[in-house]
C-alpha cells in the first residue's frame, strides 16, 4: 500500500437528467479498510452515484483517486485506474472455467508489454484472487455451472486480478441463501481490508452485520453517514426509512 490512505474523495457531485438531478453535492470521503454500506430508498441516487464514479453518466464536481481526477475519463480508463464494478447479475463468461475466467479479466486492458513483465506476476496474482473469494478448489469448474453465489464471487475475483482497489458492488448478495450471504460478507472483509469496498444494499441484517460505515442518500443527497449504529439512531434516517 501506498503512503496515502485516501482512496476515493468525492466533492459536490451531481448528476443531472435534463432538470432533474439525481444527484446534488454528494460529498464522500472513502478510506483504505473501508467497508462502506451505501443505503436509500429506491430512487435516492444510489445507482447514479455508482455510475458516476465509474463513468457510465457524466457528472460535476469532482471524484479523486489518490490524486487523480476521475471525472470526465472514460470507464475503461477508470477501470485501469484501480476501479472496478459489479453489476447485479454477474457477468462472467459462462462457457469458460472458473480459471480462464480470471485470466482473461487479467490480461484485459494490459498491454502486450506490461504483460511480458508480468508474466510472473499474473499468474501469481490469480492464484491469490481464486485463494481470496474461496474457488481454489473449483478452478476448473465452467463458470456457467457455478450457483449464483459464487458467481459473484467469481465476478469480484475478476475485479482483483485487474487491480481493482475501489471496488463498487452493486447488491451483491441479492437471491442468495444465509449461508452464501454469511461468506460474502467474510469474503468482503478479506478483500476490503487492503482495499475500499461500497456496497450498494437493501438487506439491513447484511449490513449490520459487515458495514465498517454507512452513507444514507436521499433524494439523490447524503442524508447521514456514519458507524451503523450512528446512521440507525438518526431521526432523519428513520423518517426516510418509514416513509417508504
Ligand atoms: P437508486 O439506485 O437509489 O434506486 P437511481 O440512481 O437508480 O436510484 O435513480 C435516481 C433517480 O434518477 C430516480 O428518480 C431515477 O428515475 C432517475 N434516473 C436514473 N437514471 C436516469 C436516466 N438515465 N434518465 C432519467 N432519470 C434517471
């Protein structure tokens, strides 16, 4: 890790759709260990937000990546930058072993340059993705025959091996059992430790049994943010909450 433990600065970003704003003056400060829930009724801008960041709408303001500006880039640039999302059905390649599948979101976005100095560093990094999200074991295993759960886990395996250090994760534990939701939630510990995880969520019990904090939007603005104990003792928050 670097000597900033700052990853992600978001200052007054807002996203417009013709006059309405889906998103006004979201400030966030995401830190290295974060395991941020972020919450909100639907329709509070948690979706948009996420889109933001990763370049999918265009937004202003300002979101910084240890000093780099990541508005107005491009999303493979700012997948290249370290980071990466899930969307709520996995996208692996289902034709493919668990493996190739890690190998090729690898390489993807590298240059044949990069790659040859890393030709070592790969495979040793895929080792500890397959390690991190708990599939050494089915490596060979064709993707498309992995229940949904581990999908999932597949899809945030892709996210590490390209470096990902931000990772956005849209309802990751949607349609999956207790016990699937009890390793995921262990799995994002692991992973977020190093690194930043947000975790865009509905179910309450996940969140307050793994959020580190929590950002409650509204309206497409931060309502509370916080411990989760915090964020559920706010007055504000349980209006939002009863009001839907
Ligand atoms: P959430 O993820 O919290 O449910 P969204 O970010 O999906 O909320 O949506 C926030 C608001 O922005 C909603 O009112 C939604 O209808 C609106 N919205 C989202 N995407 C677009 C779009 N492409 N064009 C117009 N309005 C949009």
């Amino acid at each position: 890790a670097g000597m900033a433990s700052q990853y992600l600065e978001i200052r007054d970003l807002t996203v417009s759709f013709g006059g309405f704003k889906a998103n006004s003056g979201v400030d966030m400060t995401l830190l290295q260990g974060d395991l941020r829930f972020l919450i909100g009724p639907n329709g509070a801008g948690k979706t948009t937000l996420v889109d933001a960041i990763t370049g999918l709408v265009p937004a202003t303001g300002s979101v910084n990546k240890s000093g780099v500006e990541l508005l107005g880039k491009k999303s493979h640039q700012i997948a290249r930058l370290g980071v990466g999302r899930t969307f709520q059905t996995a996208s692996v390649f289902e034709n493919l072993s668990v493996l190739q599948n890690l190998d090729i979101a690898a390489g993807a976005g590298r240059s044949v340059m990069s790659l040859l100095r890393w030709r070592k560093a790969v495979p040793e990094q895929v080792e500890e993705a397959l390690e991190t999200i708990g599939l050494t074991a089915l490596r060979d295993k064709q993707a498309g025959s992995l229940p949904h759960g581990q999908k999932q886990w597949l899809e945030i395996g892709m996210l590490l091996v390209q470096d990902a250090d931000v990772l956005l994760l849209d309802e990751p534990v949607a349609g999956m059992s207790h016990d699937e939701r009890e390793e995921t939630g262990q799995l994002l510990r692991r992973v977020g430790a190093e690194r930043t995880v947000v975790v865009v969520e509905h179910d309450m019990d996940f969140m307050r049994a793994f959020a580190t904090s929590v950002t409650v939007l509204a309206g497409g603005r931060v309502l509370a943010e916080g411990s989760v104990a915090e964020v559920q003792a706010d007055p504000r928050v349980q209006e939002v909450y009863l009001g839907t």
